[in-house]
C-alpha cells in the first residue's frame, strides 16, 4: 500500500465510520462517555465509537495535500509529519475505543469496530515513514 493510497483510505474509511457512528447514534466512549443526544455535533469534536472526529481527518487531509507540493521537500516531510502525527494519536484512540465496555449507548461487539481504523492509521504511520525516508 502506497503513502498516499494509505491516507486516502484512512480518510475513507472514517467518513464511512463517521456515517455509521453518527448513524447508530454511538458516541465515542474512551477519554470520557459521549452522550447519544448530541452526536449529530458531538462527532466533530469527540468522534463516534468507530470514528475519529473532524479536525483530526481535516487534519490528515491537509497533511497528505502537503506532501503533494512539487519541488518543496521541507514542506512534504512537514506534510508527512503531520499526517504520522495523526495516525499516531488516532491509533492511541482507536485502540482505546476498541478496550471500552459496552454501554447503554453503544452495544456490545460496536467498539470491535474501531479496530478497522487501528489498522488503517498505523498503515499511515509505516508508509509515512517510508515517504520520509525516500525523501530526505
């Protein structure tokens, strides 16, 4: 899997997650109980159970746009750190939802979900490393 094909399908597979998050009506549960009530505004800032929240795929995208800028390669490999930062924190997170109990909000077997992303996000950080390596 390539660096930008990586990142590409991060943010991907979180709009879907996000979709089926806010869907469900499953807010995150790790770092603090989200409330079901406020999810159709409370994924942006906390995620769902399944989903990153918005800065942090705004985040990744604007990371992976750098790394696109011909003929700057300081500007790439600030791109790609971003983006390794992000896929670093989101796996923390990810795995964190994944450990969480079931609660009346989000069933059992619904955090299992996150793991999807755990994958996804340390793709992004191997590749990532990869990129920056190719181009120092």
């Amino acid at each position: 899997m390539g660096w930008r094909t990586a990142g590409l399908a991060w943010l991907a597979a979180a709009a879907v997650e996000t979709a089926v998050g806010v869907g469900a009506r499953w807010p995150a549960q790790f770092a603090g109980k989200g409330d079901p009530a406020t999810i159709a505004t409370g994924w942006m800032t906390n995620g769902t159970v399944l989903s990153p929240p918005l800065f942090m795929m705004i985040a990744l995208a604007a990371g992976l746009g750098l790394t696109a800028v011909p003929r700057r390669r300081a500007v790439r490999i600030a791109g790609a750190g971003i983006t390794i930062a992000v896929s670093l924190i989101a796996t923390v997170f990810t795995i964190g939802e994944a450990a969480t109990q079931a609660t009346a909000a989000v069933p059992p077997g619904a955090h299992l979900g996150a793991l999807i992303g755990t994958a996804l996000s340390l793709a992004v950080v191997v590749t990532g490393i990869s990129f920056v390596r190719s181009a120092r």
